[in-house]
C-alpha cells in the first residue's frame, strides 16, 4: 500500500505517514508508527505530530462536550435517568435467573447425591 503524501501527511488505509512516499504498515517503527527508519529525530517529530493531532481531537471533543451538554443537557439527564431506571429493572431480573438457575442446580446436585446414598 503506498500512496503520494500530501503536505508531509498521508491516509493509507491504516495509519498516518509524515514521509514524502506512504510505505507499507509491515515497514513502520513501532514507536511513532511511521517509516522513520530508525533516525532518532524524524521519529521523535513523528511522534510530536501524531500527539498534536490526538491532543486537537481531544480539545474538540471537549469543546463539543461542552456544546452538547449546554444545548441537550435537561434532555440527556431525563435520558439517563430513563436508562438507569430500565437497566436497574434488567439487572435485577438478570440477578433472579442467576439465583434460580444456581438454586435448580444445587437442588439436582443434591437430589443425584440423596441417589447415591440410598445404593
């Protein structure tokens, strides 16, 4: 999989490149993921530019968590409680099979063993 990069960044497919050519994903250094080919620096900036792109998502993810929780806040609180409320209701009857199917277990287990005692 080799492709043109654009600008030093390319998508492949698989991961990011910061190389004037996309080299196979089998050719990347496993600590920036690129095809630094082991020069200390070019790896080092890899991994500065990768960082930079994780750190950009986060910060817009936050900004947007923010954003969300303003414009739909009163909405997903009712949401969740909504969602609590079922999950708890689901939970509980999860809790009641359980018991019921280690009950009928141990009942049988018991029942088998009264067999043996009895030959």
């Amino acid at each position: 999989m080799s492709g043109e990069c654009a600008s030093g960044t390319c998508e492949t497919g698989t991961s990011a490149c910061s190389t004037s050519t996309c080299e196979s994903s089998s050719e990347r250094c496993s600590a920036c993921q690129t095809a630094c080919g082991g020069d200390p620096i070019a790896c080092a900036t890899a991994m500065w530019q990768l960082s930079f792109f994780q750190a950009l998502k986060a910060a817009q993810v936050e900004v947007l968590k923010a954003k969300i929780q303003k414009a739909w806040g009163q909405k997903m609180d009712k949401a969740a409680d909504a969602v609590l409320e079922a999950m708890g209701i689901q939970w509980q009857s999860m809790l009641a099979q359980a018991g019921a199917k280690a009950s009928l277990s141990e009942r049988l287990r018991t029942l088998w063993q009264e067999d043996r005692k009895s030959s």
